[in-house]
C-alpha cells in the first residue's frame, strides 16, 4: 500500500467524534437519546498548554509521514510500530482519555519521542526498535477494520532466536482506564509486567481490543499478535503457552476450549466460565430465550471435551470468589474423566501466592518440554457452532442444528480412523501440513467406521469429506444437493448478528440526511452508535464501502445501514433476502409490522458471495449497560430481530425487540419461539 493511501486511513481513523462520550444517563422520552459511555470512563481534564504541545507534535510527525518519500520503502510491521504510537496519543487527545493528568500527559509525550525515534528509522530504512532482547510495543494492521492495533513483546536476554522458540501468550486482567496510551506505556520501561517470564521463550502481550473479554474482535485480535511475532521470529508451533489471570483468566478458559489445539498449555487464573452462575442470574432474572441460547456461544463448559486435547492448568486464590471459575471445570472435567490441576493460593485473594506461582510455572514448563502433537492419535471437538468447528484433524462442517451440543470423537487406528458422532452431519479428516511432509497420508482401502457404519476410502489422500444422508448414511463427499454451494450454515457463515465483526467487514452507509421518518432518525442514530461504539470499545474504525462492487472481487462482510428508499445496496438484493419490506409492511414468515414503525435487522449469506454476510441495520449486539461486567459482553439477539423505533435505543436495547430468532441449517425462516 502507498505511503498516500496508508496517511488516507489515518485520516479516516480519527476523523468521527464521539457520540457516546456524552455522559447523562439515557433519556427514554428524549430524542436523540443519550446514551452514557461506560468504557473507558470520562477522564480528567489536562492543561490548555499540554494539549497544544502533544496535538502540534502529533501534527508535525503526520506531516513527515506524509511527506517524507524514503518511508515509501518501509515494512508494514514498521509501520505498524509506527503507527499504533501515534494512534495511542491521538485517541487520548480526541477521546479525554487521561486518567492521571500528570502521568498520563508524561506517558503521552514519551510515546510521541519514541514515535519520533521509530520515524527516524523509518526514514533512513533502519528496522524499527532498539534491540532484538528485551521489552517493546510492537503493532500490526488487523484485517478486521485495518486499524492498528498494538501488543507488548519480550524477548529476554541471551534467548537464541536464530532458531524455532516457544511463545508465552499472556492475557492482561480487567482495566477500565488501560487504553492504547495506557498500555503502550507498560512496555517502554525497564521492567517486564506479568508473572510469567520465562527465560527460554518470547512474551507477547495481546492488547485484546481493549476491555471485552477476550470475545469477538479481542480473541481475534490475539491470533493476529500470534501471526505477526510469527512474521518478526521463529516461533516452535508445538510449543505456544496462553495463559491469563482474572479477566485474562476467563480469556484464557474461553480461547483455550474455543482454540484447544493451537496451545501446548492453557493456564488459567481466576476468572469466569459462564454467564448464569458467574452473575447469579435467578430464573426470575433471565433474559430472553434467545439471548440464553447464545450463551452457548462462550459458556465454557458447552466446551468442557476440547480440554481432551490440551493440558490445563488452574489457578485460584483460596479467599477469591473467581475461584468457583476453577471449581466449576473440575466439576466439568470430572465428568469426562479428566482431573484437572487446580493450584491453590493459601488465604489469597485475587493475585498469585508467589510460592505457588512458582508451581504453576513448573507444570507449564514441563508441558513446553513435552510440546504439543500436531497429528494426535485421538482428538475430541465440541461446539455448539461452526464458528468454532476445526481439532487438530477434524473439522465439523455442516450441523444437524446449531445452539445445540454436537460432537466428534475420532481415534487413528492400524488401517484408518473411528469417528463418533452427535449433532454433525459433515465434517472432514484431513492430515496437517508437517504430517504431510513427513509422508504422513491416508492410504487407499483406509476404514472410517462412522458411528458404527464403515466408509472405504478410494484412493490415497491428505483429506476426506464424509456426510450424513437424510436416512443418517455415511458416505464420502458432500451431502445431498448442490455438492459446493448449497445456501447453508457453514464454517464462518452461520450467524449470529454479532459474527459478522470477527472478519473483515465493511459499512454502506444511507444516501440521506435522516430526519425524514422514526425509521430514518433511527438508522441514523444507530449508525453513529455502533460507528462510535466500535471505536471506543473496539478501538478501531468501521471501514466504510462506497458499493457492494464486483461480485468476484468481495472478500468482506457488509453492513448495510438504512431502508430500501434510502440505501440502494438494500434495494438491490432485498428480493434475495427472506424478508417482506414494502413501504406500508415488514416482516418474514408469520411476522408483519408496521414499516413505518419497525426495522428489521439479520444476518445473511451475500447474495453475491454467499461466503460473507450481508448485515442489515445493526452492530455489536450488546450495549453500555453490559460493559459493567466482561461476562455479559455477549450477543444479545439472533440471526434476526425486528425492532419498534418508536421505543428510543438505551444502553440496554436498540429500541424495542419484538422478535428475534435463528434462521435454520439453510438460512431459512422458521417460527420463533413462544
């Protein structure tokens, strides 16, 4: 990308307010509403002097970006680095997000000088940074939305990087005021943070998108930090450790179930593993049934199997109340014969006894020296949705019914695999790429017995497709139908509203002013919403799209904002959509409303592309009253809901829900529950 194109995205990156930096409590009688920002916080207000120093030097290296050819030549890491310093300040700036006026301004002019340093090196095409050991902030450009996004990297002293080392993951805790200038600034000192810090293997620190959990964008935003230390070193695939305590706990029970076979070890301190028990949800408090099923989308313990593949290590302190996270997978594990190590700090609370650190950090070690096995003999996968479908060897790719427990159970054996199915209707076994070179196949006349029945594989290969028949035959293939292309729930394309921002998407905004109708005012509020939303919590931008464009040429998701009259890529593919929208009615199935009074908002295969979505009228499903709490920072409505306008949006609700639901295996509407 050209430096003019890299300087148009930064331009566009600060270029919105900040609607949600208001801070009156929501009004349901007013109009615009007002919602208030839970995350981050307000923050204190800094001096009129301090401000024109950091925005006069923050102006002054984006001029030399701008205008300086030799940066032409610089890597995208480089500029990564680069650039997530000078995002850090401009977000504080735009955003009033000092939270210790003093400490805060010192850690904001520190960033720019190492900023000016790395533009320095940039200029003369020097690599970026001081030395290969020791401690930095290093940065990458997320596919998501190309925003960048910034994680720490240690690397110790005397450690051999001319060959494969392993990688620790460390996964920070809760911090309501730790933002990109806050956490770049943990790792311009001297001193390594976290507890883990191993002496023969590299840290990295994923930023996790700020404050969310480690859900969504943040879980992806840690395979990103994993694939660009991997492009910086040689990373030992076999021996990569996630590991996190308190809300970096959670994180790592949810991505160490969720991704079992990308860690040698998951170590998890404190935390929580499920939204009912951790927030004590009576059954006169739950929410809508809709809401409970997506539960299941992170609940931990729906996952429990996948610790099957991947040694655990748990840690509690014996007076923190996190420590029922801990109890409640022993419970879990017990029931699949699994014992799970539970290291326990005497009369702590939420830390490390320092002694028993150092036993955990023994059991981690002793799994980085065993590794990991890429092609294991047995592997277990559990899920409740192909958004988390693959093991090792095994990928669930079609499923009977989403939201509800499906499973493969598949062990190599002398002359080919038995498999154990529930809730799948395909799913592949494939040999990875190192088995592979090291000659590793499927031989012709190999036997999968498939819950019982016995497949003969034809001929030698590195994978094979099995599918159920409608009667629950197996055979190799794809199932009945249109063998490539069928309109179905498949990895990466099945839902919900909230999956369409774990990969690259991309917003049409309306061709209007709004103001028009309720619905009008409406879309555009929401619009502003989520535009806002996504940058304060998300810490990035929403990528905006001109046109949908060449059907051959779509590589994202779209999220299409307003109504047929007012955003013509909606008129262009309503009548490929399952919704009735007229300008008297709306509604699907059985359901009709009011156009003039609801909107509809879904989720749905691209007409044009059905491998990404098409979004209609909606973002991030959760709202600002969820940010009280990390476990409740989940979706909130299906793959489709109608919503009332004439209810003004809160912290709680885009408006009023009159109905929400799934789309079936084939994106099809079925009856909502009652």
């Amino acid at each position: 990308m050209s430096r003019i194109a890299l300087y148009s995205a930064f331009v566009l990156l600060f270029s919105a307010g900040s609607l949600a930096a208001q801070e009156k409590p929501a009004d349901s009688a007013a109009w615009p509403p007002v919602i208030a920002r839970k995350l981050p916080p307000a923050g204190k207000a800094i001096s009129e002097e301090a401000k024109t120093q950091l925005t006069n030097k923050l102006a002054n290296l984006r001029r030399n970006f701008l205008t300086d050819a030799s940066v032409e030549v610089a890597s995208a890491g480089d500029l990564a680095d680069f650039e997530i310093l000078l995002k850090a300040v401009d977000y504080a700036l735009r955003h009033g997000e000092f939270f210790d006026a003093k400490k805060d301004v010192e850690r904001a002019q520190a960033v720019l000088e190492l900023a000016e340093r790395r533009f320095g090196e940039l200029s003369a095409s020097r690599e970026s940074g001081t030395s290969p050991t020791g401690i930095s902030v290093r940065g990458f450009r997320s596919r998501l939305d190309g925003s960048f996004q910034p994680y720490g990297l240690i690397v110790p002293e005397g450690l051999d990087i001319s060959k494969p080392v392993p990688l620790y993951v460390w996964m920070h805790g809760r911090g309501d005021t730790s933002c990109d200038l806050q956490f770049v600034s943990q790792f311009m000192g001297t001193k390594a943070p976290g507890p883990l810090q191993p002496k023969d293997a590299l840290v990295i620190h994923p930023f996790g998108r700020y404050c969310n959990g480690w859900k969504s964008a943040g879980e992806i935003d840690v395979l990103e930090a994993i694939e660009d230390v991997k492009r910086r070193f040689q990373i030992d695939d076999n021996r990569i450790v996630l590991a996190g305590f308190s809300m970096g706990g959670a994180g790592a029970w949810h991505m160490g179930a969720h991704y079992a076979d990308h860690w040698c070890a998951v170590h998890a301190g404190a935390g929580f593993v499920d939204v009912r028990r951790y927030q004590n949800i009576t059954p006169d408090k739950l929410p809508p049934w809709y809401e409970q099923t997506l539960w299941g989308l992170y609940d931990v313990p729906d996952y429990r199997r996948n610790f099957l593949n991947v040694p655990v290590i748990a840690y509690s302190g014996e007076d923190d109340k996190q420590k029922a996270a801990a109890d409640i997978m022993e419970a879990e594990l017990a029931k699949e014969g699994y014992k799970l190590p539970h290291f326990i700090g005497p009369k702590m609370g939420h830390k490390y006894h320092p002694e028993v650190l150092l036993d955990v950090q023994k059991k981690i070690a002793e799994a980085v020296a065993k590794g990991r096995d890429e092609f294991p003999k047995k592997v277990s996968l559990q899920t409740k949705t192909l958004r988390y479908n693959e093991m090792f060897w095994v990928s669930a790719y079609r499923l009977k019914k989403h939201w509800e427990e499906a499973r493969i159970d598949a062990e190599r054996t002398d002359d080919g695999v038995v498999v154990s199915t529930v809730n799948v209707t395909m799913f592949r076994l494939h040999v990875p790429v190192s088995a592979r070179n090291q000659g590793a196949r499927f031989a012709a006349e190999s036997k999968v017995v498939v819950d019982g029945q016995t497949v003969t594989v034809p001929q030698e290969t590195d994978g094979v497709n099995l599918s159920a028949s409608a009667t629950g035959t197996w055979s190799i293939g794809y199932p009945e139908g249109d063998p490539v292309h069928p309109l179905v729930k498949r990895p990466g394309v099945q839902g919900p509203i909230d999956d369409a921002f774990m990969s690259p998407f991309a917003v049409i905004w309306p061709h209007t002013d709004g103001g028009e109708s309720a619905i009008d005012r409406w879309v555009e509020f929401e619009a502003d919403h989520f535009a806002d939303r996504w940058r304060m919590l998300m810490r990035g931008e929403t990528r905006t799209a001109i046109t949908v464009g060449d059907p051959a040429k779509i590589n994202r998701n779209y999220v299409l904002w307003g109504t047929p009259k007012t955003n013509p890529a909606i008129a262009a593919i309503l009548a490929k959509l399952p919704i009735k929208w007229t300008d008297e009615t709306v509604g699907m199935g059985d359901l009709e409303f009011d156009a003039a009074k609801v909107v509809p908002v879904l989720i749905y295969p691209n007409p044009s592309n059905p491998q990404h979505y098409i979004v209609i009228n909606s973002g991030l499903t959760f709202r600002e009253a969820h940010d009280r709490t990390n476990s409740l920072q989940n979706p909130k409505l299906g793959d489709w809901a109608f919503i009332d306008v004439t209810q003004p949006p809160t912290d709680e609700f885009p408006g009023k829900v009159l109905a929400s639901g799934f789309f079936d295996e084939n994106w099809r509407y079925v009856p909502q529950k009652k």
